[in-house]
C-alpha cells in the first residue's frame, strides 16, 4: 500500500512542509558521489601500482601486480557495501512512507466510522 503521490502544490511547497520525503530523490544524489568516491579509490590504486612499476621496473612489477589485484578486490567490496548501506537506508525511508499511509487510512476507516 504505497502512498498516493499529490499532484497538486509546488516543489517548494513540498520542500518546506515535510509532507513529502524527498531522502530518495537525494539518496540517488548520495549513491553516485559515494560510487564516483570509490571509483576513485580503485583508480589510486592502480595508478599508485603503476608508479611502483614505472619507478622501480623489476622489483615495482612483483609489488604491483599484488596491489592492483588487492586495489579491484578492494573497491569490489567498498562498491557492495556502499549499494549495501544506500538501500538500507531507501528501506527505511519506505518503511516510514507506508507505515504514513496505513497510518492515513487508519485515520479514514475511523472518520468513516464515526458517521
């Protein structure tokens, strides 16, 4: 039972009454910085892999070759947990939206009632 969404009002007006969560609008926002972040650790990685090659050619290439496969590992897992925790908490901002709803149709079925 999901709530019905209002056509009706502006942007604004939705933004400063709090009648409506917007979290899933900026938890998108979130998701992407947080996945661009982690993109940019696997990418330190692998660039900090590549200058231990280039700097020194022998011994750099037994050390790399480790950090770039622990680097992909690493942001394997940084990118699951982050998708992880992002929709743990789109979870719990729906669990708030229906729990809105049953609460609105709770308060109908009584306003019905009492006529």
């Amino acid at each position: 039972m999901r709530p019905s969404g209002r056509t009706t009002g502006s942007f604004l007006a939705d933004f400063l009454s709090l009648d409506r969560v917007m979290a899933g609008e900026v938890l998108k926002l979130v998701y992407w910085a947080g996945l661009a972040m982690v993109a940019l650790i696997g990418f330190s990685f692998f660039g900090v892999s590549i200058g231990m090659v280039i700097n020194d050619f022998p011994r750099g290439l037994l050390i790399a070759f480790p950090g770039i496969i622990g680097g992909v590992l690493v942001t394997v897992a940084l990118a699951l947990i982050w998708r992880a925790f992002c929709e743990f908490v789109t979870a719990i901002f729906r669990i708030s939206e229906d729990l809105r709803a049953l609460r609105q149709a709770q308060d109908a079925d009584r306003r019905n009632q009492g006529r």
